[in-house]
C-alpha cells in the first residue's frame, strides 16, 4: 500500500478543486457528508474503488454505497427504478438514506462485492455535494475509518484512521446526524429495511406503506449469508475494548456495574445517569433523546479507548425510531453480547 503524506484540506472552492481532482485521478479522498465522513474514489473505476478496500482494510465481500448529486444520474447506474424509489427520493433525497436497486453493467462487481445490485444515495452536505458535482462522478464512499472501528463524524477521527493512507482529507467541520445512512433494499416484492438511521422504519412504512426488516438488523447475519448491504455481516464500530450490552433501569445499570468494577472497567452511560458509577464512563446523550444518542455515539465509542477501557458495560437504548439505530450500531460493537438485568 502507498503510503501519503495525507492533506488537509478546506471545505471551499480551492478544496473542492483539489479533491475533485484527485478523485478523477482515480486516488481516494476523505469527505464530509451529514451522515459520517466518508471515503471516496470513482465508483466506475475497478482499481480506484479497490484503493478504498486497501485503506480501510475492508473485506472485499462487503458493498459499497455510490454516491450522487443528481437524480438523473441514477438511470445509468441501475437496471430499473420502481416507483417505491422514486417516492422516497421524493420525500428524502438529498438525505441520509440509501436505496438498492438492480445494478447496471457499468458499476464494477468491486462496488457490489459481486451482487447483482447497487446501493446508492444522494447526501445532503452541501461539501458532499459540491465535490460530487465537480468531480462530474458517481463515488463509492463506505466510512472513512479502518474497518471495524467506529466511523469517523470529525477530521479528528479520520486523521486517527486514515493519516498516511490516503492522500487528502477535506474539512467539512462535524457531521450533523452522527450514524450512517438508513438502507432499504427495493429489489423484492416488498421493501425491506436492510439498516436502520435516523430514517426510521415508521417514516419509510408511512411513506410506502409497508416495509418489512432484516433480521440481521438485530440479529447475527447467519454463516456463509451474502451481505446485501454495507454492516450487515462484520463486527463493526467497534473499540479496542470489550464492549457489553447491558439492558438494565438506570439503578440496576449502576448497581450492576459497580459489582464489576476493576483495572479497565468501563462504563457508557446516558447524560445525567453517571453520578453514582465507581468506575471511568463515557456519556452518550440523554436516554429519551435517540437523535442526540445518534449523534454522539460513535465519539463515545472512540473516547473509550482515550480513556484506557479494557471492558465496556454500555447502557443498552430504546429500540424503537431513531434508537433502533444506536441500538444496531452498539449491538454489532458489541458482537451481539447482551445482558438482560429487566
């Protein structure tokens, strides 16, 4: 792998420039978007996308998402687009959500580790944007962090992952919503939710009227089962440390976690529930604010090991809107280890 002497660039014209580019160069870039960073190359160029895959040592079985700037240029990108599409896109593109279609010929099996589909979406930050435009590409862009680890939403998290290994970040300050984007799989009889964001499973089924979800949106994604989207089959955001899932009231949470205390015991915590723990935490939003959870989460995760965790107890959130979210996020940090106290 080539080693970079990576820049940092602004997130204005000249950085834009810079960036597009790059990418027209077939090099990979760090980008904002209002999801998570994420790392973009030329999604129609086979060795550029494989660059992704040697930054982020990413398994070459898990897809990538594209990116676009203008919903005209999905046609070329995909086989059909039924109507269930262009209802979403109505209602949430440019946004945090991610469609899957049947994929055109013209989309490398790199992009969609060797499945007849392609995921795509249209982000919202208006860097994204920009750079999407200027580079006049269609780009692959996963989470620009090392594989497993959490995804970046600060400069300061890309640079922990990616200095050195690619050539240019751009700076688009922090990103808004905090978790990657909701994925939904519209290549069945019945659309099927495939990754849980802060679209949530109520706001797509209002919209289309039904959709059904993915097991492995709770549940381990069986052995030998494709991923048809991105985070479906890895332990991903996942620290140094041992991270556990406690589902718990906040007294029994404490309780609990106080009888495990020791050298490396840690706890992640919601705001204002901190107070009586006997051991090192990290706050993560308040337990009935899911959108603020979403945000935070994946810094938590990074500040655990800032803090020298060893083993995690992570206070578990709701399961239910945006929370079903977090909830994916920490469960796959957690390789699926939960402890039920209630």
């Amino acid at each position: 792998m080539n080693v970079y002497d990576t820049c940092l660039l602004k997130g204005d014209e000249k950085g834009i420039k810079k960036a597009a580019e790059l990418l027209r160069q077939g090099e990979t870039v760090a980008i904002p978007t209002e999801t998570v960073y994420g790392l973009a190359a030329n999604a129609l160029d086979h060795k550029a996308v494989c660059r992704i895959f040697e930054a982020k040592g990413r398994p070459q079985d898990n897809p990538l998402i594209v990116h676009i700037s203008d919903i005209n240029r999905l046609e070329e990108l995909v086989t059909d687009i039924p109507n269930s599409a262009r209802i979403l896109a109505d209602k949430y593109w440019p946004g945090p959500l991610t469609m899957i279609f049947n994929r055109s010929l013209i989309i490398p099996e790199s992009v969609s580790a060797g499945l007849s589909t392609v995921a795509v979406r249209m982000p919202s930050h208006p860097v994204a944007q920009a750079i999407i435009k200027a580079a006049d590409l269609p780009l692959a862009a996963p989470s620009a962090n090392r594989s497993g680890s959490p995804s970046p939403t600060t400069v300061a998290h890309v640079l922990q992952d990616m200095q050195g290994r690619i050539p240019a970040i751009v700076d688009g300050g922090e990103c808004e919503v905090g978790v990657e984007s909701t994925v939904v799989d519209l290549t069945g009889k019945q659309p099927k939710l495939l990754r849980p964001g802060v679209i949530t499973p109520e706001m797509l089924i209002s919209a289309l009227g039904g959709v059904g979800i993915h097991p492995a949106v709770k549940t381990k994604l069986q052995d030998n089962e494709p991923a048809v989207s991105p985070g479906l089959k890895y332990k991903h955001y996942s620290p140094k440390a041992n991270v556990l899932l406690v589902k718990a009231s906040p007294q029994r949470f404490t309780d609990f976690v106080n009888g495990q205390k020791g050298e490396g015991t840690a706890a992640m915590c919601f705001d204002g529930e901190e107070g009586a723990l006997l051991v090192p935490f990290v706050t993560y939003g308040s337990r009935h604010d899911s959108k603020a959870q979403a945000h935070r989460v994946f810094d938590a995760l990074r500040r655990l090991d800032e803090i020298g965790a060893a083993t995690v107890y992570c206070s578990c959130p709701d399961e239910k809107g945006i929370g079903l979210a977090v909830y994916n996020r920490l469960l796959r940090a957690a390789g699926y280890e939960v402890i039920q106290l209630d």
